[in-house]
C-alpha cells in the first residue's frame, strides 16, 4: 500500500517551494477538538501522551517577538534555531508577563514554513483585544527544555514524575474560527533554509538525556522502515545506535512513496534528502545520520526518546 495516496499532490514551484494541501484533515481526528487547559492537565496526561497529530481550539495570546511602536502588533521573532514561537490558552484573558503557566507552546518550523505565516504579527501580547481565536493543527510532543511556557511537574507512573511540556511543534496549519476575518496559515508551506549549526546540538551521546535543547542529530544504521500505525502518511524508521534503537519519524509531506515489501521511501526532491539520492531503505552497511526534533514518549513510568519528526537525512 502506498501512503502517498493518503494526501494531496504536491508541485513543486522552485528549488525550495511546495505548494499544495499537506496532510488531511482526518488525520488529527478533527472530531475531537482539544482546548489548552485539558490537554495540559495532569489528570489528562496519559490520554495526552498517546496522542500524535491533533487539533486545539483556543487563544493565540503571545508571539514571540517585539510590540511595535504603535503597541498594537508584533515585530516577529525567528529564534536563533530558526522557528516562530507562539503560544495559545483557553481563555481569552490577559497573560502574564514572562513564562506563562497556563500556555500551550506552538512552533512553526524553518524546514516547513507555513505559508501565511507573518499574520501572527497581529497578536499583541499585552492587548487581549488582538488575540485570536483559532485551531492549531499539528504534531502534539512533550519536551524538557527550560523557559517555556506551560511548563510543570507530571506524575508519569509508577511513583515518577517529569519536569516538562506539551507543545505543538511542528503546526501544520492554523484556522481562524472567530469570525473576525481570515487569520489562516498554511498548510502550503515552502521549505527553507536555517542556521542548522545552532538548531542541531542533541548527539547520540546525549540523546536519551534530558537537557536544554530539543534538535537533535542522530547516527545509525537503518534497521526497519513502516508505515506508521496512526494513518497518518508518515513512515516510522528503526534506528540503530550502538546497542540502542531509537524510532525516527519521517513525515508524509516530505514522501513522494512508501514500498512497504521492500521497505523504500522515495522522497520529494528537497534537498534535505539529496545527500541520499532521495531514496531510503534498511542497510547492515550504511549509516545515516538524522536530524530532526526530540520527543519523549511514556509507557509504565519511563521516559524514553523518539527523533519525531526527522528534518533531514543525509
């Protein structure tokens, strides 16, 4: 079966631009509508921590950036590893200055640059008058890097508890449902370029640890390559490193084919895949290297790394 039936073509406009739908809709189960207080809660952790894509209706409240001089938008932030920070909550209150504990972090990534993108600017944090009401539509992962919002002590099992986040990272579309005008992003989205010396700093010698960065780089060899059990067009790799295994998942807007009997991805051609011919399957010879953001998932009180989604391969 192939899983490029399961989106929309794309085209391919120049070197570093897709147009075109990303995923469908019934991939986020977008029947079950979240809010960023129920997803954040303890009491809701073990559902939150089975989740994958999902869709959360609230606030956006805060863009990182600075309030221009009229006070009444923002100058747009890119972080030093290359994304748009924005944060959404349940109401539509006045947040607080500095970290804010009720928000939910929402990362657009430099690798899959949602077209629209730049509205954002109209969000000014100390204005509840500019936030927006909106569904975020995107990869749901829990992180443990410090300074951010929403972040808390979670009960994990088996007398454990965590210091982390949830987030959406990456969103892959955002749509406006205040009925104040058209406050759309994406899902068509151009890929980029990024300061990837800074974005990368997870190694295998740290990635099963907890630290300060959530972008990692990780080497192996490629063991097992599936479609991944949500339906969702993504495919699920089994890295080797050393005596480990690790899952890295490569999402389906980078797919042009999924070969599930010789266990082959072929790629668009981006060249965030050129350096392997665009093509990838299982090898006992070569290895790869992968770069892509951390996840940590949950089972029975531990805690342990997934590279999800994979950025690049080379």
């Amino acid at each position: 079966m192939f899983f490029a039936v399961l989106f929309a073509l794309f085209s391919q406009t120049a070197p570093s631009q897709i147009t075109g739908h990303a995923r469908p809709a019934a991939a986020y189960h977008a029947d079950h509508v979240l809010d960023p207080a129920t997803l954040m809660s303890q009491e809701n952790f073990t559902k939150s921590a089975r989740r994958g894509y999902v869709v959360v209706e609230g606030y956006i409240d805060y863009v990182a950036g600075t309030i221009s001089d009229a006070s009444n938008s923002t100058r747009v932030k890119t972080e030093a590893d290359g994304d748009y920070h924005f944060e959404m909550q349940s109401t539509n209150t006045p947040r607080p200055g500095g970290e804010s504990p009720n928000g939910l972090v929402c990362e657009i990534d430099p690798p899959w640059q949602l077209k629209n993108w730049s509205v954002l600017s109209q969000i000014n944090r100390k204005n509840p008058s500019t936030y927006r009401k909106v569904r975020v539509y995107g990869w749901l992962r829990f992180g443990t890097e410090l300074g951010h919002s929403g972040t808390r002590v979670y009960q994990i099992g088996n007398g454990k508890a965590v210091t982390g986040h949830w987030e959406i990272h990456p969103v892959e579309r955002i749509d406006s449902v205040d009925g104040r005008g058209s406050f759309d992003i994406g899902p068509s989205a151009r890929v980029a370029s990024w300061p990837s010396a800074q974005r990368y700093k997870v190694t295998n010698d740290n990635f099963a640890k907890a630290g300060p960065s959530n972008y990692a780089k990780v080497v192996g060899k490629v063991r097992r390559i599936v479609g991944s059990a949500d339906k969702s067009g993504d495919v699920d790799v089994w890295l080797g490193v050393k005596k480990r295994q690790y899952v890295a998942t490569i999402p389906q807007y980078y797919i042009a084919s999924f070969d599930p009997s010789t266990q082959t991805v072929e790629f668009v051609h981006l060249s965030n895949f050129a350096a392997i011919n665009y093509s990838l399957a299982p090898s006992d010879t070569k290895t790869r290297t992968l770069y892509g953001l951390r996840n940590w998932k949950f089972r029975l009180g531990i805690a342990f790394p997934a590279l999800q989604p994979v950025e690049v391969i080379r």
